[in-house]
C-alpha cells in the first residue's frame, strides 16, 4: 500500500536528514523547469528503471500533482517495496506551501 505523505512532512524529514530516496518520476521538461531534487526516473522508463532502487530504502515519489507518483509508487509496492509513500500534491504544492521560489506551472 502506497502511504501519502504531505510536504510539510517531507519539509521535515529533509531538514531532519532522514534517509529515504526522494524520486522525481516527473519528465525530463519538467525537471529542467522546476525541481526539489532527488533521483530522476522519469514515469516513460519506470518499467525497466525501477530496479536502480533499492527495494529496501525507503521511497518518497513525486510529481506534478500526485497523480503520476502514485501510479510509481503503486508499482513498486507490486514489485515488493515495502515502504512507499507518495507527496500529496506534489511539486506544485512544494511551491505553494514550501518554497515559492520554486516554479509553478
């Protein structure tokens, strides 16, 4: 099961230097246009990129909105990751609530 997991969290957890991959499934346009870092495998290659991570991290997934992280982060759990959680709202709520001085588009 994919577990949400709101910015203000995410904010925290950053700050805190928990250990966790944060994954940008986001195409490669966006990630030019605006990021919050993190490993890059954009949604188009899941299927045979997923492997670079380790199914025994923890994995933070996010996007635009949550949409696409979600579907990430649901086929993870498929593949047997067993701590997946996806970033309510993705980028476009990092910007609002986080850091405005990350585009919004």
């Amino acid at each position: 099961m994919v577990k949400d997991i709101r910015v203000e969290q995410l904010k925290t957890r950053l700050d805190a230097g928990d250990d966790f991959v944060l994954l940008d499934v986001r195409e490669a346009d966006e990630r030019e246009f605006a990021s919050i870092g993190g490993t890059f495998i954009p949604l188009s290659e899941f299927g045979t990129r997923y492997k670079e991570l380790d199914p025994e991290k923890e994995v933070i997934v996010y996007c635009h909105h949550g949409g696409r992280s979600y579907s990430a982060g649901s086929y993870l759990v498929e593949k047997g990751f067993k701590n997946v959680s996806n970033l309510t709202g993705g980028i476009d709520a990092w910007s609002v609530k986080i850091d405005k001085a990350v585009k919004r588009y």
